[in-house]
C-alpha cells in the first residue's frame, strides 16, 4: 500500500597526546606546575628584576587594597591567595609602587605569572583530560519483515527486503543499513536483491580494508561501483546509510542517503542525528541500477550525495542506527524510553533492548488508530492517513565501549 517510488585528518588531539605522553610520564602534577612557575619566574627577572617568592598558602598583603578599589571581571576573582584567582585592578586606580607614568614592576610580575598560572593549568588539564583508549561498538542486531517472521534473517543480514552488515576492522567498527524500494516488485524484481548485494558488498570492502575511516561516503561509492560493473545483472534500488567509528580518534564518521537514518544518544537525550533526504513524499534519495534503455526514467542518486557527518562519541553514547520502518512508526520520545533500559554495555542487554524497540516498532505499524511518524507526515502532505506503516523493520543498536580483542 505504501511502496515508495523510483521514478580526512586524525585531530589535533592526537599529535597533543604524543607530545605529552613523555611529560605525562616523568612529571607529576606537581612538578608540571613547579617547572612552568620557575619558567614564569625566569622570564619576569630577565625583563623587570628579582621577583619576590609567593607561595600558594600566602595571602596577598600588599596594601593595595586600601588604596585601589578592586571588581569582579570575567577574567579573574580575587579569593586572597596567590595566584589561582588574582583580580584585575580597577582602570585608573594607582598602584603604590608603581610611577604614574609607566607599569610597575611588581604589576609586570604579576601579569607574567598570572599567565604562567594560566598556561599550567591549561596543561595539566590537557594531561588529565586525554584519553588514550581506542573505543569500540557493541552492537546487536535485530528486525522484522512484513512477511511477520520476525526476527528471521533470510540469506545474509536481511530482514524481508532490508539488508545490514556489521563489520570491525582494525581501526575502526562500520555498521551499514539499506532499505530495498518496494516498488521494484510490480516489475517482478526482487528488491531485496539489490540491498543485500549492496550490504555484502561494503561489508566485503571493510573486511579488507579497502577504506578510510573518515570517509564513509567512499565505501557506499565503491560499494555502488561495483554494483555496476558486476557481471551478473542486477536491478533495483536501494537507500543506504553507513556508520564508522574510528577506535583511536573516537569520532564517528557516516554518511545517509535517503531516509534510513541514526541517532546518538548520551544521557537520555539525542546529541545527533542524520537528516532525512526526500525527493518528495515517501520517495527518498537512492541508488539504482536500471533495465538498459530506462536509465532516464528510473529515479537514480549519486553516493555522493549522501549527507555526511563527523562526531565526537564518549564511552556510554547510545548509536541506532534503523531503517524507515523504525523511524515512521516509533517517535523519538518512545525510542528514549525503552533506551533507558539499557544499563550496561553487556552484548546481551543490547541485544535485548534491540528487540524491545523492534517489536514494539511492530507492533505500531500494524495499529489502524495509531497516528504514527508516518501517518503525521502524510497528513502535512495533504493525505487522510492514520495508522502504523507496515514496513520491513530494522534495528542495529551499539553501544561505546572500550576496545578489547
């Protein structure tokens, strides 16, 4: 009823981490701070002369607070303890050291370690901050075809006319996810065909590690390529969408062509998402391959096309990744909601969370009085729709994790 139509660089945080890895491991906290203090010191004296010692149990008693007036800025605090919170002094107010005509020396000292203060704390926060863990995915699978044999899987990680792969690399996990066009069957093609192939493709791809992990549009591309050139004709069309996480960057890298999709979760809240790709109401973007002499009536997307993003992950980020049949019938508030029951990174609690957010994605598609994702978007296009989409559903759920062999 519903068949749709169709007509690059590791971060600046790694080459910080290298630099610091020596530093990490021959100074303590206490030390890093004593050296860039000394250093701090060395370049007061060498500009404005001997530099009294402070200590960071010595409070300020200079005097200057009778005779300046000192204020709050965004800069610093005054908390009466030298030098983690120095405030700045008041434009115009004298310092009783100092000439009226030029900066003290003490003022100078104290800009100079002020920065040095400033330039420790920035390291040492740099040090405890770095995470030089790789991360992984634990991921489960699991789904539904319309044929109601659910969470059957036909030849390969297809449910009914979706595909999936899950795949690992060395340097990174790749999950992929594509959707066959239903319409191809009134043509007597089998739309699953073209997904599957597209799927064991890709997956081969990654496997021999043929790819770059920043660059998730290249695998869908030779994916597609290879489609092309095989040898055995295959028609259909197909959307796509590949996730990869880079285990030693921990960004996630995808791509999303037509309207499969992913969310990350962190917290209870999605944090990011790929944008849904339509050419017009329920015809997404999508890869095809057509009869020779219709190539100009098929509707045909290049992979280049697919949307692509880069995102930072933390260990516990929730990362779905689902084709339509979740999404138009599950809102996000209801797949947050059975999220919430996964508490550990637990291969067999992913797994059954998975099935939770299938079936009950199933159990809506079948609902007449539901008013689904699916339902509301028809009706903004102008159509009397009401009820669940019954749809090939599947679900691909991972969780971050630390990596282990």
């Amino acid at each position: 009823m519903y068949s749709r139509s169709s007509l690059q660089p590791c971060r600046d945080g790694e080459s910080r981490a290298e630099k610091l890895s020596l530093t990490s491991a021959h100074l303590s906290h206490r030390t890093a701070r004593e050296d860039i203090t000394a250093t701090s010191r060395a370049l007061y004296s060498g500009c404005c002369g001997d530099v009294p010692a402070f200590t960071e149990a010595e409070p300020v008693r200079s005097g200057w607070a009778d005779k300046a007036r000192w204020s709050r800025s965004e800069d610093f605090s005054l908390a009466g303890r030298w030098p983690s919170r120095l405030e700045r002094r008041r434009p115009g107010a004298a310092c009783p050291d100092s000439k009226q005509n030029g900066v003290s020396s003490r003022q100078g000292m104290l800009s100079v370690l002020s920065y040095g203060r400033l330039v420790a704390r920035a390291v040492l926060g740099g040090l405890s901050q770095t995470d030089g863990r790789d991360y992984s995915l634990v991921t489960a699978s699991y789904g539904y075809g319309k044929d109601f044999r659910k969470g059957i899987l036909k030849k390969g990680m297809c449910y009914g006319d979706d595909a999936c792969f899950i795949a690992r690399h060395r340097s990174a996990d790749v999950l992929g996810v594509a959707d066959g066009v239903g319409g191809w069957r009134d043509y007597g093609v089998d739309p699953s065909q073209f997904s599957a192939t597209l799927m064991r493709t890709c997956e081969r791809l990654v496997k021999e590690g043929r790819f770059t992990p920043t660059n998730p549009v290249g695998i869908l591309t030779s994916g597609y390529y290879e489609l092309l050139q095989n040898k055995v004709p295959l028609l259909g069309s197909s959307t796509a969408c590949i996730v990869v996480l880079d285990r030693r960057s921990h960004q996630l890298h995808t791509c999303n062509l037509g309207d499969s999709g992913f969310l990350v979760v962190r917290g209870g809240e999605v944090v990011h998402r790929s944008d849904e790709q339509q050419h017009y109401f329920n015809t997404p973007f999508q890869l095809s391959i057509a009869p020779p002499g219709a190539e100009g009536v098929v509707l045909s997307d290049s992979p280049e096309a697919a949307d692509s993003s880069s995102f930072d992950v933390q260990l516990g980020d929730i990362i779905l990744t689902a084709t339509d049949g979740l999404f138009d019938n599950m809102p996000d508030y209801m797949i947050l909601q059975e999220l919430k029951k996964l508490k550990t990174t637990n291969y067999d609690s992913v797994l059954q969370t998975a099935q939770s957010i299938a079936k009950q994605a199933h159990d809506l598609a079948y609902d007449p009085n539901y008013m689904s994702p699916f339902a509301q978007f028809a009706c903004d296009n102008g159509l009397n729709v009401r009820g669940g989409k019954p749809d090939d559903i599947t679900v691909l759920l991972s969780i971050v994790a630390e990596y282990t062999d």
